[in-house]
C-alpha cells in the first residue's frame, strides 16, 4: 500500500468556501500542496494574496464570487462552474458569527447567520453533490465548530447553524455514502481567526479559554489542514457522517 498515495490529492479539484482568510485560507493552501487543484470562493473579488498562496504550491487556481447570504444565487452559480470544470471536493468553510444577548437578537440578523452558514452550505452541497452522485464518488467537507455540541454565550444563532450543520453532515452522509460520496466535517476549536478576534482580545475570556484548553494555546488556521487534507483524500474513503474535532483537547477536558 502506497500511504503517500492515499492522501495525495493529484487529479482533483477543491471548492473552498470563505477562501480569503482564516481557516478557508489555510485549507485552500494546503489542498493545494496535496495536489488539488483549487476553486477559490469568496464573497468578494478580493483573493489576490490567497490565490498567489495557493498557485505557489503548484496548483491551478479558479475564482468564484458569490455572496452566500443569498443562498438563492447559489445554484446559477454552480451550474455555471460545473459547466466548466468538475468538482471533487467540496469544503463548506464560509461561515459569519454574531454576538448579541439572545432576548434582544433581530429575526434580520438570525437569518442572516443561518442564511450564510446552513442554507448557502445544503444549497452547495445539493448543487455539487449532485454530479458526485452520478460520478460514484465525492467529498463534502463541512466546517462546524465547537458549538456544534455546546451552547456558547452570546451568539445563539451561529450555535443553532452549526448543531444543525453537523445534523445535516449525518443526514447526507445517510443517503449518500453507499453511492460514493462522503460526508464529513471538522469542529475546530478556538483557533485565531477574524470571527474569534474579538474574544482574543478580551483580558477576561482569552485567559480563561486559553486555560481550559489542554494543548495550552489557542489553535492556528494551519491546525486544521491536516484533517481537511485527510477528509478530502482516498484516506477517508471508509469514514462517513463523522464530525473531527481539532481543538487542542477542549472537549476531553
């Protein structure tokens, strides 16, 4: 067995998700180390650095601007990629937070979150999986969270999406693996990133996060590539419906 063979990526091309920054960015980039070539979707035009990042690795490289608060614009858009390239990989990373007292959260602004997080995600997901159905074979990647299984403080909207984005990961993977296609996610944990700035700067909850996690730092956007790396390769071909957490060790804390 060639291990090397089993994770490389070489023939195929990834869609990633909310590429420009954070955690999108880091897996954009290392797909595209593993071979992949990459489809870079941002909700603006502005993926000039992300893109000089990823085709420094070899990969060829394609740019998707869609704003996924609108998950209606979704299957034009995919229809149009698809027409030109296939999709072997798809990487549901885009994702929006907001922080508001639960009792005072606007029904505009907790549609939004749920708009951009679970509907655009299960909108891509229909569109790009279709194709992998008819193939026999895929990758769905779906970017949760940690509060996929807690409760949070504040952002009762981004909790609710992602407890449902990793429902949603079991529900597909139920009708889709025995066809070839897998269905899986990652939970990062606290990792640095532009949606976790504001507790990273907090002289109360940054120390009392950081304490709790058993590696002792918050994660990097480059803690979760090996993962997106092994969901997206031949590696996983047997792991179906499974939600990966890469925290540090907060949950077994």
């Amino acid at each position: 067995m060639d291990v090397a063979e089993l994770f490389s990526l070489r023939g195929r091309t990834a869609l990633v998700t909310g590429a420009r920054t954070g955690i999108g960015r880091a897996v954009a980039i290392g797909l595209g180390a593993a071979g992949a070539d990459v489809v870079l979707l941002g909700r603006t035009d502005d993926l000039d650095e992300v893109e000089t990042e990823v085709r420094a690795t070899g990969a060829d490289t394609t740019r998707l601007v869609l704003d996924l608060s609108d998950p209606d614009a979704v299957r034009p858009a995919i229809t149009s990629l698809l027409a030109k390239r296939q999709i072997d990989v798809l990487v549901n990373n885009a994702g929006m937070i907001h922080r508001e007292p639960a009792a005072e959260l606007g029904l505009d602004q907790w549609r939004r979150v749920l708009s951009v997080n679970l509907d655009s995600a299960f909108a891509l997901a229909q569109a790009v999986g279709r194709p992998m159905l008819a193939r026999g074979r895929g990758k769905i990647i779906n970017i949760a969270s940690l509060l996929s299984f807690q409760g949070g403080i504040l952002v009762s909207g981004y909790t609710a999406s992602k407890h449902a984005l990793a429902g949603l990961t079991k529900a597909l993977s139920n009708e889709w693996a025995e066809r070839g296609v897998q269905v899986n996610a990652i939970a990062p944990g606290y990792i640095r990133t532009n949606n976790t700035a504001p507790l990273l700067v907090d002289p109360v909850r940054e120390p009392a996060i950081r304490s709790r996690i058993p590696a002792g730092r918050w994660g990097e956007p480059g803690d979760v590539v090996g993962a997106a790396v092994f969901l997206a390769s031949s590696a996983s071909d047997y792991v179906n419906g499974h939600t990966l957490v890469v925290d540090g060790g907060w949950l077994g804390r």
